[in-house]
C-alpha cells in the first residue's frame, strides 16, 4: 500500500513524515531514513490509503478535520486561472527570455517550458528532473506524485502547487543549483534603484528616530511602542510591491508611490488588525530584556527594505534580542528574497551617502549582520507549495524558539491557509492555530482566499473594489498567540 503521509508516535515526541512511503506486510520502507531520531521506537500510524488517487490530497489540518478545498485554476474569469493561462507565460516567463544572456542548452529548455504553458489546460505536469544535483529533488518527486500519477494538468493541479511548480521549472531550465543563475536578478536590482526616492525618506527617518547612542534607555514605553507600530505597518504596505506583479522595469513611477498610497490609506484599506495585541507582545519581550524574533521574508526590492526596518526597530527598542530572516532556498515569485537579496540591499542603502541618515542605517545593518544579531537563515521549504500544517520537523523546532514570527506576503499566507477556500469569517485562530510558534501575519491580498475578515468588512471593500481580493490594494494583520496542542 502506498501512503503520502505517516506519523511516528513515541512518548516523547511526534514525527510527522510527509514523504509518500511504502507500507508492506510486516516492514515499511522509506526514502529518507535520516529524518527518524536515533532508537526511536517505530509505531506507525497510517494517515490516509493512495489508493483514492481521484480527489487531491491534502494533508490533515492538525486542528479542524474540515478543510475545505484547495484554489485550481480552471474556472475562468478567476485570478488564478489568469495567472496560469496567461500571466506566467506572457508576463513572467517572457521577461526571463528578455532579460537574460542565456546558454543555447538553458534557452532550449525555457523553450520547452514556454511550449507547455501554451497548452496549460491540456498539458500533464511531469516530475522535475536534475538527479542527486538538486538537494529539493525527492521532496518534489513527492510533491507531484499524486499529480503526476492522476494525470493532472498545470490548470487541474492545486494552483498553489502549480504555481511555485512553474517557478521551479524555470530552476530547472537554467540549472541553478549548478549555475547559481538568478533569472530575476535584473528585476530585483531594478526594484531597488527605481524606489530610491521613497528608500532614502524612509531609511532617513529610521535613522532619526534611532539616532540616540542611548536610546534603549533613553526611549520610553510610550515612545517604543509608536516605533513598534509604525514600522510592522510599514511592514505589511511594503508587501504591495510585489515584483511579479508590478514589474521594476516597465512603470517605476507606478511602483514607487503604490506605498505612498499604502499608507495614506492607511487603517480604511485593513480587512483585520490585531496591531495593538502585536506591539503589546512586543512591549512585553522588550520589558524581559529582548527575544529571538523571525521575519519569515517574501520580496526583495522596497518590501525587504520595509522588512529590515522592521528588524532594525526591533533589535533597536530591544524588542527583539536577535532577528532571524527566514529566506527562499532558491529564487522564486520573480522577486523572492535570498540571503544575498538582504546583504545586497545593505550595501545599496550603505551606498547612499547623500543622505547621511540612509548610509548611517547602512552602516548599522552591516554591523547587525557582522554580529550576528541578524541571522540569515535559507531553507528549500520556504520556496515550495505544502501547507504550512505540513512543516518539516526541523523547520518547526527551529521556529519554536521565536517569541513571534512575522509571516510577510501573500504566498507565505496561502501556505498558512493551505490555499484553501475557507469561509472568509472563519477565524484565524482556528485556520493558523497549528503554527509552532506566536504568530503574526502581515499580507496584503492578491489571492483569492482569506480568513478572519468580518462579514461588514468584506462588504465595504467587496463594494468598493470589484478587485479587492487581489489587486494588492487592502490588508490584514493577523495574531494568534498560543500554538494549539498536537
């Protein structure tokens, strides 16, 4: 029998496995045998029978048994079927081709992509191919299996799995874990230098507001706590500069005021905001001396600008006592950050000596860097499609030492969602309650899922924005507290 997920039980711990796994008569066989502790009693608990191959398979929601089902992307006149049929070819792939001097062999095979994407709704998913070269390889060929198997095409399979799929396809096309070929690297370069306007007001205003050498003992409650504030709202506005979205290149003037407009807009355009209880947990760490905070990271460009001064801000009203990054573990969504995406926008507002307080935070960042009090943490999970209840156990043990983990973006929340059609006024606390760690998500929508959004706010931006629920335009911030017990 063939099983997508088995949970091994001792009295100490709960190993959950997601790799599909061979179960025979008396003995069970598996891909990764590493992932069991050493002496661990091998008690199985079978999760769900393979056979079923006709409806997609998620995996069991740790707290409700009643998931609803996943976002596909064949119903047209959706943003999801857009975004399969056309976007990703014409808008995203196009500007791979463009933007990029490429080998004949790497161009052969971005050819081939392009091919399949024109027949998206009849074209089958295949696995990924690379071998032992490509550290994600058996994590994939498990992802896609069932897709794969069910003869699945790129519109059929769950749009979330699809979508991170075709970024990983582009990996593969270019080879990248031997190349180290970044196809979105002139998107993101641009998505620095065509905000520098907005980079350098703000980064000069951070430098203000932190200039005191003596400012953790200097700085009042009162004072910490607007800081605290400011800057996780800054936070979640810097998310509308989505790259795949607003491409760096085309309309830098369009770009460059979409946070302007984030803020004056400012709470009328927030769907849910638990702002106050997150800068009181905040307040609460800061009073204990500081915590390990995590920003799980989405776009590089102005959004990982905004992301670093929220880091800043929390090291400096010693909210936090370190900070780490959680990064992709290879470049995906056009213009998801990795470690050298941080480093690199450090050195661009280093670079800004016009402005002394730019260079001045530059400099201050360098030294957070050299000191270890950011921490630059790349892992391959971050830049695949499982739900977020379906964390790899190393991953979720790591997070379990946050004091709070700032959730950034849209992708990141449809993983947090499962990329499931949830009632709108479902309660995060009942849809996120599983995460490992205190949690606050900060997203502006640009998917159509969501949760904990009350009925009359859905009206009033229903009726104002035929759109709402994916043109980047309107936001949560959303805290739960308390991991639920497993």
């Amino acid at each position: 029998m063939i099983f997508n997920k088995v949970v091994i039980q001792t009295n100490a711990s709960r190993l959950i496995l997601t790799r599909r796994v061979n179960v025979k008569t008396k003995s069970f066989s598996l891909s990764n045998r590493n992932a069991f502790p050493k002496n661990m009693s091998k008690s199985i608990i079978l999760i769900r029978n393979e056979s079923k191959i006709g409806s997609i398979y998620v995996a069991p929601h740790p707290i409700t048994k009643h998931v609803p089902p996943q976002l596909v992307s064949v119903e047209q006149g959706t943003w999801a079927y857009d975004t399969m049929s056309r976007r990703i070819r014409e808008d995203i792939l196009s500007r791979v081709f463009s933007e990029n001097e490429l080998s004949l062999k790497h161009l052969t095979a971005l050819q081939a992509l392009d091919l399949e994407l024109q027949s998206a709704a009849t074209e089958k998913l295949r696995y990924i191919k690379g071998g032992s070269r490509c550290p994600d390889i058996e994590t994939w060929t498990d992802l896609l299996a069932e897709h794969v198997q069910a003869g699945r095409t790129w519109l059929q399979a769950p749009w979330l799995t699809a979508e991170f799929y075709f970024y990983r396809r582009i990996m593969e096309a270019v080879e990248y874990f031997e190349s180290g070929i970044d196809p979105f690297q002139l998107q993101k370069d641009a998505g620095l230098t065509s905000a520098e306007a907005p980079i350098r007001s703000l980064t000069a205003q951070l430098a203000a507001a932190t200039s005191s050498p003596d400012r953790l003992t200097d700085q009042t409650d009162e004072e910490a706590a607007a800081m605290l504030e400011l800057f996780v709202v800054t936070a979640l506005w810097g998310n509308r500069m989505d790259l795949s979205l607003w491409p760096a290149t085309s309309d830098s003037s369009r770009a460059a005021t979409a946070f302007e407009e984030a803020i004056a807009a400012g709470e009328s355009q927030l769907l849910a905001s638990d702002i106050s209880v997150v800068v009181k947990e905040l307040m609460c760490a800061r009073a204990e001396g500081g915590r390990r905070m995590d920003i799980v990271v989405d776009n590089a460009g102005f959004e990982l600008l905004c992301d670093l001064c929220l880091a800043d801000v929390l090291l400096e009203t010693g909210a936090a006592s370190k900070v780490v990054l959680q990064l992709k573990g290879h470049p995906t969504f056009v213009s998801d950050a990795l470690s050298k995406d941080v480093v690199a926008t450090v050195e661009y507002v280093d670079s800004l000596s016009e402005t002394p307080g730019s260079s001045e935070v530059g400099r201050r960042w360098a030294r957070h860097l050299a000191r270890g009090k950011w921490v630059l943490n790349e892992d391959l999970y971050w830049a695949q499609p499982q739900p977020f209840w379906d964390m790899p156990q190393e991953v979720t043990e790591d997070l379990r030492r946050s004091a709070m983990v700032f959730v950034k973006g849209d992708a990141n929340y449809r993983r947090l969602l499962g990329d499931c059609q949830w009632p709108l006024s479902t309660p995060f606390s009942q849809v996120a309650g599983y995460f490992p760690a205190p949690l606050c998500a900060l997203r502006t929508l640009k998917a159509e899922v969501g949760c904990g959004m009350a009925a009359e706010k859905v009206e009033m931006a229903s009726a104002a924005d035929k759109q709402w629920l994916t043109d980047g335009k309107w936001g949560v911030i959303q805290y739960f507290k308390s991991p639920s017990p497993i």
